[in-house]
C-alpha cells in the first residue's frame, strides 16, 4: 500500500495499488499475471478547468484488471449546486481540459455514478490511465464544462497543485495578479510534467521552475515552460526529466513555479512547490504583535518550510 497526498493548498489523495504474480508448476513455464489495481479518488470543485465557484466534493475508487483490461468502480458526490447532469472519466493530465473516454451511469442514488459494467480499456488507455493522466469530472446545469474534477493518480505518481501570488515573489510584488500551477510528477523516474494558468498577467514573458531554493529565496531557473499560442494565459510543461539532484530538491520543498513579465523581469507571481509531507508557512511580522506592543511601522516576512514526517524546519 502506498500513501500519496497533494498537500497543503493542494488536494490530499489516497493511492494503493496491488500487483498479484502467478506462477506456473515446476513442469510447466511460470506464467506472470499483472493483477489488478485499486485507485481511490478524491474529487473538488477546486480542480475544475476552467474555474469555478463552487463547493462540490466527492469520494470514489476504480479497480483496474490489467490482465483484462476491465475498469470497474463508482464515485460519490456532496455539496453540488444542483443534480448532476453527467459525470465521465476524461483525457487530459491535472490542469488540463481532454475529451470524454467513458460516461459514467447514474445509480438509484442520484449521488452516486458508477463505470458501466462490462467496461473494457485498450492497452494505450490502460497506460493513460495508469500514468495519472485520466481524471474524473461531474457536470451541473450551473456549470456545463465540469463542477466536480478528481485526478485518477495511481501508485507512484503525485501531484501537486500551487498556487501562485504577487506576494510571494522575493521582494513582494504589489498587485493582485496570481496563478494556479499543477505538476505531475514520477520521482522515481525523475519525470515531470504540468501546466500553469495566470489571471491578470496579459504580457506574461516566460514562466520557469526555480531552485535549489526554500520559500523566501530566489535561485536559478531549472526548466522552462511554454506558453499556448491560443491562450497566452496558459504555460505548459510536457514530460521532461529532472536531475536527481533536482528531483530531490522538489520534493523537499525547495523549488518554485514563477512567472515573469516585462515590468517584472525577476518575477510578478511565485509559488513555492510542496510535495507531500511538506508544508510552506508564511508569517507577516509587525511591531503592533510584540507583547507590549511597539510603536511604529516596521515590519518584515517570514518562511517557514516543514517537513511534517521528519520534523525538519
């Protein structure tokens, strides 16, 4: 059993997966089967591309055959601004909008869907899926395009999800502009992908992960997204390997999504990346908090990243 999260302003995620081998007898050649693999999802209005003002949430799991190549599984739904319209599982890696690939069948519980019996997927949709590269989505009247979005994340794979903000560039950026990044990542392939979304930044130049650097430190560039020639709004990562050194580096905490523009060539938005496990606290210091008080405006900003299994700070 393995335990994968999105942590922090990013979603927790429960994975197991199973792998069952049979062998032949000592008289006959040993026949390996791959066994099956249990996902559970977690699904939120927070994930939903494009965005939405929502609450949804929802629950549910998928066991895949890979010897058969046959998808079973259900989802719950809570919360949703009214009865669901639809609900498939679609194409496309966390950020990113796909097509539909199987529509899910309404249960005699309205919130309850669940794959069709006797579903089957093909060895190319059985590798997507197995690759965190399927996702879940539920659509309401109130939003059409999707209201409820869970990422179908099998064992060894994670993704984090950031969110990016003026004021967390170093030194701060004034303004409100911000951004939402999502990476998908295999550590032990030492592969990464993903995509961010900017609000506010027309004129955006170029968007990078950064480190080796905690949050509140600037680093160097690591690799480079590139922006959508239809929507100069989105920045995309395809599959690219990481040192191990960088690698590393991320899944302790110490890398960063940033997103640059002309009259900010250092930076106007920043996120730090936390895998799971890691926790980024940011603290606003002011002479008004000491005990007593003290008089004036100084003031300062403080980082603090945790590593919540080691106890690291």
């Amino acid at each position: 059993m393995c335990l994968n999260k999105i942590t922090r302003n990013i979603l927790p995620i429960l994975l197991l997966a199973a792998s069952v081998i049979g062998c032949g007898s000592s008289s006959t050649p040993a026949q390996a089967t791959l066994g099956s693999v249990l996902i559970d999802i977690l699904l939120s209005s927070k994930f939903s591309v494009p965005a939405v003002d929502a609450t949804a949430t929802g629950t549910g799991s998928l066991t895949l055959n890979r010897d058969s190549g046959a998808l079973s599984g259900s989802i719950t739904t809570a919360g949703l601004s009214g009865a669901a319209s639809a609900a498939h599982i679609h194409s496309g890696i966390a950020g990113v909008a796909g097509g539909v690939i199987i529509t899910l069948e309404n249960d005699t519980n309205i919130a309850v869907w669940n794959v069709p019996t006797g579903t089957t997927l093909s060895s190319d949709q059985m590798a997507a899926l197995l690759s965190a590269s399927y996702y879940i989505n539920v659509h309401t009247s109130a939003n059409p395009s999707g209201e409820l979005r869970g990422q179908i994340i099998p064992d060894g794979y994670e993704v984090i999800r950031t969110s990016l903000a003026s004021e967390n560039e170093v030194p701060p950026v004034a303004g409100t502009n911000s951004g939402i990044g999502y990476l998908t990542i295999n550590a032990a392939a030492k592969s990464v992908q993903g995509n961010i979304t900017n609000t506010g930044l027309d004129d955006a130049s170029a968007a990078h992960i950064h480190g080796a650097a905690i949050a509140g430190i600037n680093a160097g560039v690591i690799v480079g997204f590139v922006q959508d020639t239809g929507n100069t709004a989105v920045w995309s990562l395809d599959s690219t390997m990481l040192t191990q050194a960088d690698m590393d580096s991320l899944l302790a905490g110490a890398t960063y999504l940033n997103v640059h523009t002309p009259a900010y060539p250092s930076g106007e938005v920043r996120g730090q990346i936390a895998s799971a496990g890691i926790q980024v606290i940011r603290t606003s210091l002011a002479s008004e908090n000491e005990v007593p008080p003290v008089t004036g405006t100084n003031s300062g900003i403080g980082y603090l990243t945790v590593n919540t299994a080691t106890r690291e700070i």
